[in-house]
C-alpha cells in the first residue's frame, strides 16, 4: 500500500508477528539497529516496534527487515478500520485451549510410564495413541518456530523443545515398530541402572508429551499477562468523554467528541465530563480533577479558566472554548507518555531466554557430536542415536518450563491472598534492585477525601454548636468539603437540624437560616462581605492551617464570625508505619505530590519522609521519577491516580494502590487490592522472595540435567533414568516453588 513506502517522518511504528519469546524481540531490535540511522526498540509485551529513523530510509525498508529475520511486520491500521465489531482472536484463549488438551493427554501417559502397576498389555499402544497429539498438535507452535528459525540459522529455546520433542518421539516409534517395544506384555522397569544399552526396547513417550504440556503451561502464563499489556491505555482513553454538546451558529447539538474543533464551543452540565482541553467562557463551577490529577480538592472554575478534558463538572453549567483536541490533549499526551514508558521497560528478557541463547546451541551441538563420534569409532548406529538422542531428552527443558510458571503461580497465589497482586517476572528482578520509594501523597499516603480534623471556636462558642450550625447548612451543598463538614456534624451531634431559605453563592460558600439564625458557612470573602470581621484567635486558625496546607472554612452568624472548621485530605493511620517498614528494607522514601510545599512538608513530618518533591503538575511525575533515574537511583512509585499512571509505568517499579484508578492499577507492576500503605513493604518481600525461588528453580533445573549429560554423551545413560532426572528435576522445582505458600 502506498503508506509502506513513505518516509518515516521521525518516528514510526510497526506492528510485529510471529515473536514466541523475548529473545525473538532482541533479533528483530539488532536486525532493525543495524540499519543506518535507525534506533529501535521492540515491545514483546504489546509486539510493537517504535522505530526512530534519521536518515533516508523508507517504511517498507523497516519492514523488509523485520521479515528478513523471520517475522511479520505493517503499519497500524487507521483509526477508522480499528472499529469493526469482529473480535480478534484471543492468544490466551488459545494457549489455554491447547494446554488444556495437551495435559489431559498427557497425564495417563506419564501414569504408565513411571507407575509398572497401570502397565497392562499393550499399554504402550494406548501410550502412542494419546501421546501423538500432544507431540504433533499441541507442540505445533514450537515447531513452527524451529523452523522459522532453521530458516534463520538461528537457535532459542523453542529450537531445542521441538527437537527434543520429536527425537522422542521419533525413536519411540522406531523402538515401537522396528525394535522389541512393541511386543505385548512389555514393560518400563523404573530403575536407575546405569549401563550401555541400544535403546531398541524403550519408549520416551511420556517426555514428549510431558516437556510440550509443561512448555504450554508456562506459554499461557506468559500469554494471559501479554493481554493485560495494553489495558492501561484503554483504560486512560475511556476517561475521555464519548460527545459532547457543541454550540455551532447559534444551535446546540450533541456530536462525537472525535468531531470537535479547536475553537469550537461545547456546554458541560453537571455530573458530566468536559470533553477536551479548553478555556471557560461562561458559568462557573467546581471542576473534579481527582481521577486525572489525584488530587481530592474540586478546582473553583470561572470565565477564563482552563480546564482539562476528562475532568467532571460537579457544579454549575459551563461553556467551554476548546483549546486543544483529540490527540493534542492532555489526557492524550498521559496515554502516549504511558505507552513510551511501557515500551522502554518492555525490553527485560526472561532468564530462560537468555540462558537459551548459550544453552542451545551447546547441546545440539553436543548430541550431533555425540552421534559422530560414536558412529565414527564403529559403535552400533542403535547405540549412537540412543547416545543422541538421550543428550537431548536429558538436556530438553522440562524442569526450565516449570521453574518461572511455578514460582509466579504460587507466589501470585500468596499474593492474592495477602491483597498483593504480581504482574509477571520481569517485575520481580527489578524488586531486588529498587532502592528508592517514591510516594504519591493523595489516596497514597493520604486517605485521598476531604476530613475535618478541627474545629476552632471564637471567644464565647461551643465547637459543638459551631460543628452543629455548619453542618446543617453544608447538608445542602454537594461540594466535597461540605460533606466532610457535614459528616462530621452529624457523627457528632446526631440529627441535623433543618435548615431555611438555602442559598448557594458559586467558589464563596452557603447561606440560610438555621434555628432561627441567618448562618453563612465558606470564604473569608462571603462573611467579609456580610460585614463579619475575623478575630484575632480565628485570623492565627486561619493562618496556621494555610500554613499547614489545610483549607480553612469559616462559619459566622448575628454579625460575627463564630469559628474556623479546619478540613484536609487526612493521613491514613497505617502511612506511618508503613514508611519505617519501607526503610527497613534498605529503601529511601520521597514524598511527590502537586501541593503546595507547605502541605507536602505537613504530610511528611506526620509520616517520617525527609525528602519531598511538591508543586509538580501532572505530566510532570513522570519526569521526575526519570531524574532521580538519571542520578543513579533505583525508583519504585507507588500512586493511585490517572496522572500517577506514566509515573508508574516509567518507575523501575510500579505499584499502585487498588483504591485508586484502574488507568494507575493497569499501568503498575504491582497492584495492592488494599489501601494500605504497609501492604507495599509486604509486596516488595514477596516479589524478592519470588525472585529468588525463581532463581534456585532455574539453578537446580540445569544442574539436575546437566550433571547426566556427561553419562549420555558416554552412552552411558538408561533412558529411565533421562526420564528420572526429568521428573525430580520438576518435582524439585514444584516444591521448591511451593514453599512461598509460607510467606507471612
């Protein structure tokens, strides 16, 4: 088509096939970065590639690359073809389907292998039968893929599970019809003799068919977090509103938000959503921002104001002008800021693909060699490829297969448990470097909604009266520090009296009679206005929480103001706590917010953080975790709003706390179901102790196998105990695995 040939302008990006592991984005990176004036990098995760092209080099270049490596590669479809209502294909479905049959297959297959009691007469008749499917169907995609990479001249983990599946199979079928195995009434001593033996009379059934059903295993693990990988992106892009209201000639019409205009004007009403960047040019209201910024405060918005798309209007009736739109917008800026964030940290590669890039090659090379060797210095061509073909069974990674599924999959289980929510291995080896902790402070250190936390009475009052009286009022006001005013009033003083004559008087307060006393509750202003003058004990209230980063609320009726009601976004109980845990694990806490330093400074001597980063803009978290990267450190972000989501996905380490938004929640490596800030030091001892299970399970799946490699190139190897070594490798690796089970 003709947009394969243009010229990338800058950047482009490419939509990749065919990739089976992480090794296979590494090929294509390399292929794609040798070219002149080309940097790539390849996102196995969301199989992309974002191309950035400096010289004169065409799309279709790009691509021609990409398939000179093996693989698939286009451009993204158009917006407008990306609608169909025709559901792609899901791959985690499909891994679950083929690993589902593969292991009913399997499972009577290895019973009657290792168990002589079920080997009944012809059993190993009944064994082919079910084990053939499993060998062609179910390990289909690793034989595609060795082939691909026949074609390549190049060799990953898929190469050597192909190869040890079929040669398993084929000599069990040689053994079958040309040797004695298929006499009735043979049997499979489980013995651990070693001795030189043809082969003729054994089958290894129950190694193809259990390295294929343990391989998928981990493949649909790996396949089910795959499909989670863009939902940070569709989560931020539902935040955006569907229409939008827009005023053209005169006439109000409501339209898809893809057809507004800069400079058109669009009405928002209250409870909905503004539906791109703009200015206000008429009403006033207050603006929620929380799911965008965080933040709990509802903006005060007038005529001349900027506002944001994705935010909701909770107030009156504005008229918005917009400023930016589609793609421009700041809700679009944060979704492509997640995407290049994911994208860079996309690139960590699984332990066993980078152990396969040596490991395979080694051993194919050592089971051709084998079979020379033997076959060179006049030994039985049966005993040389039982010699071959018992260094490959003993080196195919079925133990490797289960070591990360295993781990993950019990310590994700103990996770749940504990509210503790893991998103795949490459999380965990960055757990075990992090050493700095940086933590939103809205919903994250902070309950993230409006508490009264004092009540100060002028010389003569009550606070109960004062909290009574204001209370009532802001029981009509759905402005978010009016219910927490109101909230309190009525835990404190029971029912709430009725109140006369409500008025409503747009970013200053309310007024209305309230036991027969004409009581304004709001801003400094409203009460001036009503000739109210502060005293001098409620001037030092109102100072001192401005000073602490509070909102001060003032309550006044007959002729004077009565008392200050002090309100804040409260520290949660656990926040401390939960910061000297996060020392403790060798972690340096930061305190990130958009508040004002005063606040900031507030909230973190409450706490324990020395160190705080204040007064940064939404688009501007992201940056900030990248400079303290830039100094040598090692970041974990913990947040819970949309503008925390970038953060989350540029931070070495990501959790997000799941009271927050699903944008932060699907953007995060870790994800704690609670609000409760300890549960992350918690995530932090799993995710190691994981990790290091991960380790040792990978360790002792070599070692076991390795160690007989040596007694199989000799010819030395019965074939049951390849398949011994197989099983306690595996079941090593499972009770190792199972072990986390424990963690407290």
């Amino acid at each position: 088509m003709s947009t394969a040939t243009q010229q990338p302008a800058g950047r482009v990006e490419l939509v990749i096939g065919g990739m089976t592991c992480a090794s296979c984005a590494s090929r294509i990176e390399k292929k794609l970065n040798r070219l002149d004036g080309v940097r790539a990098t390849v996102n196995y995760a969301t199989e992309k590639a974002s191309v950035e092209v400096t010289g004169a080099l065409r799309t279709d270049q790009l691509i021609d690359a990409v398939e000179q490596a093996g693989y698939t590669a286009a451009l993204p479809a158009p917006p407008a073809a990306e609608e169909p209502a025709v559901a792609a294909p899901d791959p985690a479905a499909e891994a679950r389907n083929r690993l589902a049959i593969s292991a009913l297959l399997t499972v009577p297959v290895i019973a009657m292998a290792m168990i002589p009691a079920l080997q009944f007469t012809n059993w190993q008749w009944l064994s082919l039968t079910l084990a053939a499917p499993v060998v062609v169907w179910g390990a289909l995609p690793f034989h595609r893929a060795a082939l691909t990479n026949l074609r390549h001249a190049t060799a990953t983990m898929d190469t050597l599970v192909s190869m040890g599946v079929l040669a398993a199979f084929g000599w069990s079928l040689y053994a079958l019809f040309l040797g004695t195995a298929g006499t009735p009434g043979m049997t499979h001593p489980f013995e651990f003799t070693i001795a030189r033996m043809d082969g003729t009379g054994a089958i290894y059934l129950e190694a193809a068919a259990g390295v294929t059903t343990f391989i998928l295993a981990g493949r649909y693990f790996e396949a089910r977090s795959k499909r989670q990988a863009g939902a940070a992106l569709r989560a931020l892009l539902e935040l955006g509103a569907k229409d939008v209201a827009v005023r053209r000639d005169g006439v109000e019409r409501r339209i898809p938000v893809r057809e507004l205009l800069v400079g058109d004007e669009f009405v928002v009403r209250p409870g909905e959503k503004i539906a791109a960047d703009g200015i206000v040019v008429d009403g006033s209201s207050a603006v929620d921002a929380a799911m965008l910024t965080g933040e709990s405060v509802p903006i005060e918005v007038g005529p001349g104001a900027a506002v944001t798309g994705g935010t909701v209007d909770v107030g009156g009736r504005l008229v918005v002008r917009a400023t930016r739109v589609g793609a421009d917008t700041q809700l679009a800026r944060m979704a492509k800021l997640v995407e290049e964030a994911q994208a860079g940290k996309a690139r960590a590669q699984r332990l066993a693909d980078r152990i396969s890039g040596v490991f395979v090659p080694v051993v194919i090379a050592l089971a051709v060699g084998t079979l020379g060797f033997w076959l060179g210095t006049g030994g039985a061509v049966a005993a040389a490829f039982t010699a071959a073909v018992a260094v490959l069974i003993i080196a195919c990674p079925c133990a490797l297969g289960l070591a990360t599924p295993t781990a993950l999959l019990v310590g994700t289980g103990r996770g749940a448990q504990l509210g503790i929510l893991i998103k795949g291995p490459e999380v965990l080896e960055q757990t075990r470097r992090v050493d700095t902790v940086v933590l939103d402070k809205t919903g994250t250190v902070t309950t993230g909604a409006m508490t009264l936390l004092e009540v100060v009475p002028a010389d003569g009052e009550e606070a109960d009266r004062v909290l009574a009286l204001a209370g009532a009022l802001e029981h009509g006001s759905e402005h978010p520090i009016a219910r927490a005013i109101a909230t309190a009033a009525e835990e404190h003083t029971g029912a709430l009296a009725a109140v006369a004559g409500f008025g409503n008087r747009e970013g200053l307060g309310v007024r209305g009679t309230v036991d027969g006393l004409a009581v304004l509750v709001g801003r400094e202003p409203l009460l001036t206005e009503a000739g109210m003058e502060l005293g001098g004990e409620l001037r030092a209230a109102v100072e001192r929480a401005r000073g602490d980063g509070r909102t001060a609320v003032l309550a006044g009726w007959e002729g004077r103001a009565r008392g200050v009601l002090v309100v804040a976004d409260a520290v949660k109980p656990t926040s401390a706590e939960a910061v000297t845990r996060l020392r403790a694990l060798g972690l340096t806490p930061v305190l990130l917010t958009g508040d004002n330093a005063a606040a900031a400074r507030a909230v973190a001597a409450q706490v324990g953080i020395d160190e705080v980063i204040a007064d940064v803009l939404p688009e501007e978290k992201a940056a900030t975790v990248r400079d303290l990267q830039e100094r040598g450190r090692v970041v974990a972000m913990v947040g819970d709003g949309v503008n925390d989501a970038a953060a989350l996905a540029t931070a070495d380490l990501g959790i997000a706390m799941g009271t927050g938004t699903d944008v932060a929640i699907e953007a995060s490596d870790l994800t704690l179901v609670r609000g409760d800030l300890r549960v992350a030091a918690d995530a932090i001892r799993l995710a190691r102790r994981t990790l290091r299970t991960i380790h040792g399970n990978l360790f002792w799946a070599f070692a076991y196998n390795v160690a007989a490699i040596p007694l199989a190139v000799a010819g030395l190897l019965n074939p049951m105990l390849a398949g011994a070594a197989m099983a306690l490798s595996s079941v090593f690796v499972v009770s190792n695995s199972l072990r986390l089970r424990t963690f407290r």
